[in-house]
C-alpha cells in the first residue's frame, strides 16, 4: 500500500470534516480522493442541494434506488435494483436499525439535518456489515466537529397549492472540539398538519378523499443526537452515541377501494432510541475496530371501524428491542489490507393486540439471534490491478417462539457468502470493475411466524433466500467531470412467495419456491466549473419472475430519470432546477390483479441567495406543474408546494 491506515485517517478526517469516520465502513483501502469503485456516496452538500428533506427523498434521486411508499402503513420504503427493504442492510453509523419483526425501516421518518454522507453499495457490500445485505447496504453516517465552536440552525416552512402553512421543520446542529475532546448536539422537529393533492385529483364515488387538503395526513418527528468522542494523537478514536426519535402519524385511507383496501388508521406512538460505545485502535501496520449497541423500537397502530375515526377495532402494540457488536481487525502489508470481523444481533419482538371485547389478546414474542464471521482482502497484484475478495458465515437461530396457536420447534438457517472483484486502474482519471457475489436473505420473523389468521398459515421452516450477482462497470473521474455507468445481472433462488397452503386451501403460506432474476443498466454523469453544476443520472432495471410470468414485481420503475442545473446568477445568488422521470410500476390491486401506476414527470426549482458564506436563503417550488403522483396506487402524495429556508452557519 502507497500510504498507511494512520495516513488515511488523517486524510479522512481532513477532506471530510464533519464526517463521523467511526460510523464508516469501507471496502476499499485507498484514500478517499481516489475512484471508489464499490460504494458510492451522497453528501450533506448535495443533500442541501436537492432539498431532500428525508433520507428517503435523497435516496430516491440515486441511480438503481427508487422509493416506494406503503400506504396502508404510511412508510416510505426504497428498492436497491429491484431488492425490496426487506432484502437491503440499513445502517446509522454502522449499526443495524431496520425492524426486527419484518426487517423493514421507515425512511421517511429519518431527517437529514444531522447526515453528513449515506454510503450505498449495490450488490457487492463489505462483509464487515453482517448478514442480511442481499440486495445491497445503505449507511447512514452522522456529522462529527472539527473546531472549537461549530453548528448551524435551519428552519424551513412549505406552504401548500393555496399559499397556507402545511408543513414547519426546525434543526440545529452544535458542536465543539477542544484538543482531543469533541462533543456535538443535532435536534430537529418536523410537523406536518396535510398535504394538499394535486389539482388534477378526481374523486371516486366509493372515496370519502375530496378535492384538496388530504385527509388524516398529519405527521410529527423528533429528533435527538448527542455524541462525544476523544482522538488520541495517533488517530486512535472513542465515542459514546445517543439518539432518541419520536413520531406520531395518522395514515390517510385509499382514494380507491377497488384498488387498494380501505383501511382507517393512526399511529400515536413510532419511537425509537439507541445508544452506541464505538472504538478505534490503530497500530503501526493494522487496527482494531469495536462497536457495541443497544436499540429499542415502540410503536402503537390504531385501527378503527369508520372514517369517524371514534370507535376502535383494534390496537396494536409493538415493543422491540436488539442489543448486539461488532469487533473488526485489519491488518496492512506492503500491497495487501485483511479484515477479520465479528457480528453478533440479538433481536427480541413482543406485540399484542387489544380489542374492545379482549383487553389483551393475540400476544407475540420471538428471539433471535444473528452471528456473522468474515475475512476480506484487498490485495494489488500490480500497482494498477486490484482484487479485492471476501467470505462470510452468517448463522440464524430462534431462542424463543410464541404466537398465537401454539409453540413451534427452533430452528438454525446458516449460510456462506462469497464474493469478488477485480478493478483495473486504465490510467489516473478511469477505473474498470468485474465483480460477482453471492449474497443471502435470512427470513424475518414475520415471514416465518405471520399466520393464525383467516387468510395465513405460519412456516417456521422457512429457508434463506439466495441471490448470484454478476456486474461491469466502468467510472470516469476529473476535477470537472464524473461519469460512471454499469451493467449488472442477479439471479435469485429459493426465493419467498405467498402459496396455496396444502392442508388448507383457503390459507397461504410463505414457501421458498420463486426465481426472479434482475437486469439492469445504470448511468451517472456530473460536470461542475466555477459557476454551472449539471448532472443527471438514469436506471433501467427487469425483475421477471422465472416460475410464473404473470406474477409482476410490485413498486419497482423499469425507467427513472433525475436530471438537474445549478447555475450561479452573481452576488450571492444562484438559481437551481431538477426533473425526475418515473415509468413502468405496477401494483397489485384489491382483487389480486396487476394494475399499472401511470408515468409521471417532475420538476422542483429554487432560488438561493448566499450571504457571506455563513447565512443561506432559499426560497422554491417542488412539484412546478402540479402533477398527480402515485408510488402506489390509492394513495396520491402531494401537489405543487412551496418553500422558504433560512439556515445559519457558525
């Protein structure tokens, strides 16, 4: 290796200065000016640049991720080249967070006040993440200080259609590094009292939804990040991490019960926290990296009989908790960085439901635990051709298994994962990559226990879903210009598909019975100078389903386009435009059929004026022309808004 893991660290905390590098995980060991061929990067800039308010709106503007929201739940979910939520590993700063029931994570609830970079690897990701990355990984990484007094405040108002409050967010970020010691303190408040639809929504005689303000579409988060470390002069690293969230929503019904079933619900409670003790130990020619955590999730779903919202059905009550670590050795020769890691997950879910007639009733409560061992290598066989290869072992076992109808056997699922690549270094501005992987997905406990209603049967013998992937790429990189474009196949076997139950026809049951494969095609260029910035990105991707043709994939685009221009005016000033292009979604609607989400196009724009560097004003248009948009259908989101933000730097 040119340089050692001491360097690059000093080389990291230099060129990304608020980046909290404990929470990364890398694959590649070269500095991270070079050409990163195996993740690849959203910034806080461009995040402020897009106006990406959560983490799933600045994902969906990524090539080979679209976003995905379930309306039945409110959730905003994001698909990884055509891998659903459930099948892609979501990290803060390294450490899982996804749901340990059904493994999925609301991305709309997470606000990017506090983000400094999310990481996304698409396929082939770092062992040192753990089990449960088949469709690829997403890290999300919070902001560290680097100087004695550092923050900035921002608050933002969205006005709807009719020019009247809809939305309000405040954040600020607070931070100190005095000699070795740091601190910082981010806290952001979001509420949302509706959304206004489009002007072109039409209602339907079977819909209680009018024209214009969305009904039972208010939402609030809070938000808490409190971290504080200490750097040792040979880079060497502590921290302890604190992060509390809280959110209540309602959940507006279907415009349309012919195409998704009406349901009348509110969540009053959608809380999480986490703490997290993280270290870094570096040495002459290798590290030692240790990360513990511990994280509970309470949520409470209401349902209720009418839209009068008056009289309940039901209340679900959620309380999950996972605690668990990671330990990672790395080892530098001259040409050659090994990793060693260890995962451990313990994941514990209880739930139950109470009714008007059964104060408690239907209780759940699985455990679990997940273990991961890998080694990876990055090895350069001559100074321009680098193999980088790596294996794990991921073991799922059930400590404890009870739902309603009875007590099941606990069962192990353990798998191997190999991957590898090879990256050629054509001259100092391109890079070319061959890569294949095999990744798995370890079955969730809903997938597994979900059953002993009128319609499910429960298979606690549920197997692991397998995924090959196969992927070209090739990325150009100057000062001025970025170009990228890659071309990948995955192939997925034994994968989870609701079937006829034999023994009882009128159920279904989880069964590892599908084949899909996924093609697809991805392309990114950015050319910047010192006053125009343009970019543009494009995604195709094919999810068939090799077992049954007319079993479609469900909220995946077989085309999106985001495309955009900053230009600076002069004076401070500076004008900023996007467009985004979404065709070729199906969903499946009431009655079981296939219907297709009509194509849609989008245009946001603003004006920015900076003032000395330290203050910003903002002031725009998201959705220009007002259109109609649906991710799925019954459940249209929101019209033209506008917006005005004011933020502070110090």
């Amino acid at each position: 290796m040119q340089k050692s893991l001491i360097a690059i660290s000093i080389f990291t905390s230099l060129a990304l200065a608020e980046t909290y590098n404990l929470g990364q995980v890398n694959v590649q060991a070269k500095a991270l000016d070079d050409i990163n061929m195996i993740e690849q990067s959203v910034n806080s800039s461009t995040i402020t640049q897009n106006n990406e308010l959560t983490i799933a709106e600045s994902l969906d503007n990524v090539s080979g991720i679209s976003l995905d929201y379930s309306g039945g739940r409110s959730e905003a979910k994001v698909s990884i080249r055509g891998y659903d939520s459930k099948r892609v590993g979501v990290f803060i700063d390294g450490i899982p967070i996804y749901n340990p029931y059904d493994g999925n994570f609301d991305f709309g609830r997470y606000l990017t006040n506090d983000v400094s970079q999310i990481d996304i690897s698409k396929g082939y990701s770092s062992v040192v993440y753990g089990a449960n990355t088949m469709g690829g990984a997403i890290n999300i990484v919070s902001k560290k200080p680097t100087k004695e007094l550092e923050g900035n405040i921002r608050g933002e108002i969205i006005l709807d259609s009719d020019g009247q409050m809809a939305r309000h967010i405040e954040s600020f970020n607070v931070g100190s590094r005095v000699d070795n010691f740091y601190a910082q303190l981010s806290g952001t408040l979001s509420k949302r009292d509706y959304f206004r639809l489009s002007d072109d929504y039409t209602p339907v005689s079977n819909s209680t939804q009018p024209k214009g303000e969305r009904l039972h579409s208010y939402a609030k988060d809070q938000f808490i990040n409190l971290k504080g470390g200490y750097i040792a002069d040979d880079k060497s690293e502590i921290a302890i991490n604190y992060l509390n969230q809280k959110g209540n929503k309602q959940h507006p019904v279907s415009v349309d019960k012919t195409l998704s079933k009406e349901l009348f619900r509110d969540s009053p409670k959608w809380d999480k926290e986490m703490i997290s003790l993280s270290g870094l130990k570096n040495f002459n020619n290798g590290y030692i990296k240790a990360l513990a955590y511990y994280q509970k999730n309470e949520n409470v779903t209401d349902e209720y009989k009418t839209s009068a919202y008056k009289i309940l059905k039901v209340s679900t009550n959620n309380d999950d908790y996972s605690y668990g670590g990671r330990l990672e050795y790395g080892l530098e020769t001259k040409n050659n960085l090994l990793k060693l890691v260890a995962n451990y997950k313990k994941d514990v879910h209880k739930a139950y439901e109470t009714k008007p007639a059964t104060p408690t009733a239907n209780t759940e409560h699985f455990e679990e635990h997940t273990i991961s061992l890998g080694v990876e290598d990055s090895y350069y066989i001559t100074k321009d051709l680098e193999i980088l290869a790596g294996i794990s072992y991921d073991r799922l076992s059930a400590d404890k298994v009870y739902y309603p109808g009875g007590y099941e056997g606990l069962d192990t699922i353990s798998a191997f994962n190999p991957q590898a690549a090879l990256i050629y270094t054509l001259n100092p501005e391109s890079k070319v990559k061959v890569s294949a992987s095999q990744k798995t997905h370890l079955p969730t406990m809903k997938e597994r226990y979900s059953g002993g209603s009128s319609t499910k049967a429960a298979n606690p013998d549920l197997d692991k879903e397998v995924a090959n992937h196969y992927e070209l790429a090739y990325t150009y990189k100057t000062k001025k210009l970025f170009l990228s474009t890659s071309l990948y196949y995955s192939e997925v076997k034994d994968a989870i598909e609701a079937m006829v139950y034999a023994p009882d026809p009128s159920l279904k049951q989880n069964q590892n019975v599908g084949d899909f494969e996924h093609v697809g095609a991805e392309f990114d260029v950015t050319y910047k100078n010192d006053s125009t910035k343009v970019g543009a990105n494009y995604a195709f991707v094919e999810v068939k389903n090799k077992r049954d043709s007319s079993v479609k994939a469900k909220g995946i685009p077989k085309n999106q386009l985001f495309a955009y221009i900053e230009q600076k005016l002069g004076a401070g000033f500076s004008f900023y435009v996007n467009t985004k292009f979404r065709d070729g979604v199906y969903n499946q609607i009431t009655d079981g059929s296939y219907e297709k989400i009509g194509s849609f196009t989008t245009f946001d724009t603003k004006l920015i004026y900076d003032y000395m560097e330290s203050l910003k004003f903002e002031v725009g248009v998201k959705n220009l022309t007002d259109k109609l948009i649906q991710y799925n259908l019954g459940y249209p989101e929101a019209g033209r808004e506008y917006f005005a933000t004011l933020n502070y730097k110090f």
